[in-house]
C-alpha cells in the first residue's frame, strides 16, 4: 500500500497540541490518531495495533481496505466522482434500484449523512401532513425519550436527550416524546395531541435505539404501533441510520420486528464508510417533488458506486449469516463476562453485530473507564451513554477476532476493578 501525502505524511509528525489549535473543541478525543487499516485492524501513528470495534461508529460495514471498495471508489474517482443532480447519475439509479428491489419501500431521495436523511423525512412527513392529510396547520411528530436522530435544529429536536438540546434554543415546533417500547405512552400522547389544527401526523422511532444505550425494539409493542399508526392515518417512520445495512442480521431492522415502515431512513453504514445519506418511503407518501428538497452531493457518483458495491457484497459473500453467527458468539461472550461480576454488568443485550453491555448504574465505573482501558489493550470500542458499553465490528469480523476481542475486554475490565478497589 503506498499512502497519499499533502507535503508530507501529516500521520508521521501529528500532534494533538497543534490539532487543538485549529479544531474546534466539539468532540472529546481518545489521545491517539489512527494511520492506516486492513480489516479489523487498525494501527495508530505510533504503529500500535488495535482490534477495530467500533467500525468508524458502525459505519465501516466491511472494514478497512476491503478490495471491492478499494477496486469500486478507484475506478470510480478516475472516470468521474460528481457532477450534481442536475444531470442524471446512472449509479444513484442503479443503487436506487437495489435499494427499492431488498426492501419495503418505493422510492428514494439521496443525501450525505444520518441526520439529512432524517431532515428529508420531517420535511416529507411535513409536506404529506398539510397536502395529503389536510391538517390545518400543525402536525405533530413523536419521537421517543433516549433516542438520537441527529445534530441538526430539527434532528435534535426530535432526539428525546436534553443534553442534546441545552443551549440551542428554540427548538423546532411540532414534536413531542414518549417513553421507548411503551404502547400506553403512545395511546396516551395520541389523543392528548389531537387538538383543533394540531394532531400526531407522524411516529419516528429507531428500531433499535443506538446512541441511547442499545435497546432493542419489542416487537409486540412495534407490532400494536403499526396498528395504532394505520388506523389513526399516522406516518410510521423508522431511523436506519445505524441499525440498517445489514448490522442486526437482517438487511433492515424493520425485519426484526415484523412490520414495515413508511417511511425509512439510512445512512452510516450504507456506502462502508464513504458518506451518504437515504431517505426511503413507499408511494403513497411520495410527496416531494421537483423543486421542494435537494442535496448538491446527494448521490453522487462515487458515493453511489460504494454503496452499491457494499450492498452487493454483502448479497453475494453471505454477510448476513456471518452478522447472525458472529453476534451470537459475542453475546455469549459477554454474558459469560457479565455473569462473573453480576454486581457490575446488568444486561447484554442487541441484534446481530450491534450489541450492548450494560454497567451497573450504582457503580461508580462508566462506560469510558472500559473504553480507555480495553484501548490500552489495543480493543477499541464506543460508549452508549455512560453505562453502555457498544460493540459495533464491521460485519466482516471473524470468529477468531471475536474471541480475541472478548479476551482483551475481560482483561481490561480485570484492570479497571483492580484500580478501582484500590
Ligand atoms: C448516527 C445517527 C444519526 C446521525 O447521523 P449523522 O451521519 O451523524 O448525521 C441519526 N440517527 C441515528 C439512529 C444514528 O445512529
């Protein structure tokens, strides 16, 4: 592998004390740059290696340098990487095809991010209330309390997380929350809202909640929502963001409750780690038309061309069936660990390789004190809030990195119990 250099190697010199002096303090960094993948592999600019667990935030649906996207982005960024929607971009067609052929929706608009894509469905779910359903002026949409749907005015309004929210007032009108997996709440929050001009237009839930602490959708509860949205004329909307493309063992993660959405949206893991955004509705909720939404990278060649090479492979190597089988293994792993230090872990809990591992809320231990210990042994893994620990390999993992990866975990929480009783 040669590697692309700006004047030379920023990798070899970087800093993170330079870094800082540039960038805007938004995020709380780990103190190490990666350099270079293969796999599930990763090593940093100090050449030390690390099992890759967190996927670029479960985004990396085939790891690093897998050869089908190198061949595909190569090709691609040599005839042509973009040229806006004002022409016709056969692989965006080509992509919308297969996207439209594997799952329960008809159409689709392309953007470049999860909240985008989420951003596309208020405006549709918008639009369809005031020219389908003829409200008179003020639809509501319910989003569920712990969920996270962006960083956007509008998605962080919908994400039911006040933290998210603090300080960036006013927030958009038109939402409301309900508790997750709570079919009362929902009943509840129905008829409370309808009210005059103002009623429920929409229901936007996560199948299974990521950011909020990977809690999984019941599936009686998504069952009775589908009921309850039909015959109430509610929009169901479902953010795919991080638990679509083949994460939970299924393509989509509607296929795990049994039912099907409206309206769905997609993003990290669709194009393996090149950004792009979907929103996807079936026809009768098609209600934006030229002129009323847009994206000057939408679906542009190359991020098509990734996406579409991703979905493939993920058809044509079974990928799905390594999904199911890997994710059982890890869940067995992790109770396994949980079961030894019952006062400490409270729950393992997921679908396919989108799994959680809860900490004791009355523990004094957080999420971030294992995450910064399992890297130290060269695992990397991402927090779910301060008491969820998230596992989010490419899809690719391998039974052997698996059960390396539960090792190093178990030895990084030995250290992290050691030091806390001294
Ligand atoms: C990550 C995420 C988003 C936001 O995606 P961005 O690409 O960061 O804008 C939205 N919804 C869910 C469920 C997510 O996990």
């Amino acid at each position: 592998m040669t590697h692309t250099t700006l004047t030379e190697n920023p990798a070899k010199s970087f800093d993170p004390q330079h870094f800082d002096n540039y960038v805007m303090h938004t995020y709380g960094r780990f103190p190490i740059a990666i350099d270079r993948g293969e796999g599930c592999r990763l090593w940093d600019t100090k050449g030390k290696e690390y099992l890759d667990f967190v996927a670029g935030i479960a985004t990396c649906t085939l790891g690093h340098g897998h050869p089908a996207l190198v061949k595909t982005v190569s090709e691609q960024i040599q005839s042509l990487h973009h040229v806006s929607n004002l022409y016709y971009i056969p692989q965006q067609g080509e992509l919308a095809q297969w996207m439209i052929e594997h799952s329960c929706a008809d159409k689709v608009f392309f953007c470049n991010s999860g909240a985008e894509a989420n951003e596309a469905a208020i405006k549709l779910i918008r639009k369809y209330s005031h020219t389908v359903l003829d409200f008179l002026e003020q639809p509501v949409i319910l989003t569920a309390k712990a969920s996270f749907h962006g960083r956007t005015l509008a998605t962080i309004t919908a994400t039911g997380q006040p933290k998210y929210q603090q300080d960036f007032e006013p927030l958009m009108p038109g939402f409301a929350y309900v508790p997750y997996n709570d079919i009362k709440a929902i009943e509840h929050a129905i008829a409370d809202i309808d009210e005059g001009n103002r009623r429920v237009a929409a229901i936007m839930l996560e199948p299974l909640q990521g950011e909020g602490g990977v809690r999984p959708g019941e599936i009686e509860y998504f069952l009775r929502l589908r009921k309850i949205c039909d015959e109430n004329n509610i929009l169901l909307v479902f953010d795919e963001v991080q638990v679509g493309v083949g994460r939970s063992g299924k393509l989509w993660g509607y296929e795990n409750l049994g039912v099907e959405p409206d309206v769905l949206t997609s993003a990290k893991g669709l194009a393996g780690g090149i950004p792009i955004g979907a929103m996807m509705c079936k026809e009768f909720c098609n209600v934006l038309t030229p002129g009323t939404h847009a994206s000057t990278f939408g679906g542009n060649p190359l991020a098509c061309a990734a996406a579409l090479t991703v979905l493939k492979t993920i058809e044509e190597e079974n990928i799905l069936q390594n999904v199911q089988a890997r994710g059982e293994q890890l869940r067995t792993r992790l109770r396994a660990i949980a079961q030894k230090d019952p006062t400490l872990f409270t729950d393992v809990r997921g679908w396919g390789l989108i799994n959680g591992l809860e900490i004791n809320e009355e523990m004094s231990i957080t999420s971030i004190d294992i995450v910064k210990a399992a890297m130290e042994e060269g695992l990397l893994l991402a927090p779910a809030g301060p008491k969820v620990l998230r596992f989010v390999p490419p899809l690719i993992v391998t039974e052997e990195e698996i059960n390396q990866a539960a090792d190093l975990l178990e030895t990084a929480i030995n250290k992290v119990c050691a030091a806390t009783v001294n």
